[in-house]
C-alpha cells in the first residue's frame, strides 16, 4: 500500500466532456499540483486521465476519473504515492493524506463554482459544445 492513498469525489452539474478539457491541458497541470510530476498513461477523453508521479519527491500513479451520473459528473480523484528516499512515518504519511484532501476539496469546489456558475438549481447543465444557460 502507497503511503500516501487519497481517494475523493465530488458531483459537479456538469457533463463528462466539459469537466474533462479541465484536465486535458498538461500545462494546466502544474498549476493544479505543482509538486507532482505527471506522465500520462491513459487518456480517456471524457472519463478522465491517468498518471504516473514520476518526479523527485513523489512515485506513484493519479487519476481522474470523471464518472457521468443523472444530468452531471461525479469527478473521482485517486492518488495513491511514495515518498522518493526515505520513507514517511504513520504521522507524517496521515498529515500528507490530509492535505491532499483538502487540496483536492478546494480543487473540485473551485471547478464547481466556476462551471456550475449561472446554473439555477434544478435545471440540467448545458452541452459542453453550447455556452452557459441563459434565462430571457
């Protein structure tokens, strides 16, 4: 078992096709998890992207998985990662987890607000091809 193993999820009213141009940038990356170094080895288009961690500090594998659920997408976050050199003990691996929960919380309401914006509850998402809903 990884040291670090953090699984989240979260319901955006938004379709699969939509959130995944979130992930779909690789520069975007870097600015979502600055001290993970990513190589992709499983693109799924709108159900999500897998990684390996393969940087100094971190080895691993992440994913992104984007679940379609009712009129949205139920985003799943795993990471499951060592520590490069020595390892964590059972207090410092607990923190980390921690904070890549946090992390990951702020990450998927930050895209929930932005996404959902505009969106009155109750009324399904628009297609990813259209712009926002708007009301006359």
């Amino acid at each position: 078992m990884a040291a670090v193993d953090v699984v989240d999820e979260t319901f955006l009213a938004v379709p699969p096709e939509r959130l995944a141009r979130e992930f779909a940038d690789p520069a975007r990356w870097r600015r979502l998890w600055p001290d993970l170094d990513l190589r992709v080895f499983a693109d799924r288009g709108p159900q999500g992207v897998r990684w390996s961690v393969v940087g100094d500090a971190w080895r691993g594998s992440m994913e992104v998985w984007l679940e379609a659920v009712g009129d949205g997408t139920v985003l799943h976050w795993f990471l499951r990662v060592d520590p490069v050199g020595a390892p964590l003990g059972r207090r410092a691996a607990t923190r980390e987890a921690q904070r890549r929960q946090r992390a990951a919380k702020v990450l998927a309401f930050a895209l929930k607000d932005r996404l959902e914006a505009g969106r009155p509850p109750g009324v399904p998402p628009a297609h990813p091809d259209e712009g926002p809903i708007t009301f006359a």
